[in-house]
C-alpha cells in the first residue's frame, strides 16, 4: 500500500479514539472548586472592606484626639488654663451624607503623682476618651489617648 491509500483508510473519529479526555464528573469537581474559590475571595473581599472602614473611622478618632490634645498642649506652654470638655461633638465620618457618624470627645483632667530617683514628682494628665457607635454592628468604639503635664 502506498501512502496516499493508507491516509484514506483512517476513519474521520479514528484519531480521537486512541486520545483520553477529562470526563464529565472531572469537569463538575474542577467548576465546583472554581466556584468554592470564588466565594472564598468575596468573603474575604468584604471583610477587607469592613476592616478597612473601621481603620479609616479609628484613624479619624486617633487625629482628632491628638488635634484636641496638642492644643491643649499648646495653651499650656503659654501659661494658659486647660479648656476641658464633656461630650463635645465631632465628625468622624461623613462620606455618606445621609448617614453622618458622629462622635463625643471628653478631656478630663487629674492630678497623680510618680516617683523618680527617690524624689516625688507631682504631675497632671490629661486623658481624651473619642467614643462613638458603629452603625452596621450597633458597638460602640472609643479612642483613649493620655498627656502628661509635670508641675
């Protein structure tokens, strides 16, 4: 037999015979993974989102403290009074225009003493307390920051 004879005695599905493809079960376990995978990333996608906005809110809360208390700091170094507060209100997230979070600063101040190479060191501190309420979990989240005055 020539060459040309032997090419038409193949049959057309002749070749794919001898081939072994992946079967329709393979296929099923390989989408169910895929789609396994994908729920996972979501999942993790929006608790990153989460996260991420309570970041933002607690480094908003963290600025404005240190703003209040900087001032405070400020008035201090020039022989001023401190100027305390309770319950003042502050802005910490207003990206969203219908649902402004807001939060309550207070400033107290207290008198303490310490120790120091045996002498006895007067001093007064200020503690700053940024308190607010999360509105998707309905917790309340503060922010404490402390300066300490020695006399």
């Amino acid at each position: 037999m020539n060459d040309h004879t032997q090419r038409r005695s193949v049959k057309p599905l002749g070749l794919l015979a001898g081939q072994s493809g992946i079967t329709l079960l393979e296929t099923l376990a390989v989408v169910a993974v895929i789609a396994v995978m994908l729920v996972a990333i979501y999942i993790g996608v929006v608790y990153a989102e989460r996260q991420l906005l309570i970041n933002y809110r607690d480094r908003v809360a963290t600025l404005l403290i240190t703003g209040e208390l900087e001032m405070e700091y400020y008035r201090h170094s020039r022989s001023k009074p401190f100027e305390l507060q309770v319950n003042r209100e502050y802005i910490i997230d207003d990206l969203n225009p219908d649902h402004i979070l807001r939060g309550k600063m207070t400033i107290a101040s207290r008198n303490a003493q310490e120790s120091s190479n045996e002498q006895l060191l007067n001093y007064v501190y200020l503690e700053a307390t940024l308190r607010w309420t999360e509105p998707n979990s309905q917790t309340e989240r503060f922010i404490r920051m402390r300066e300490d005055y020695f006399l």
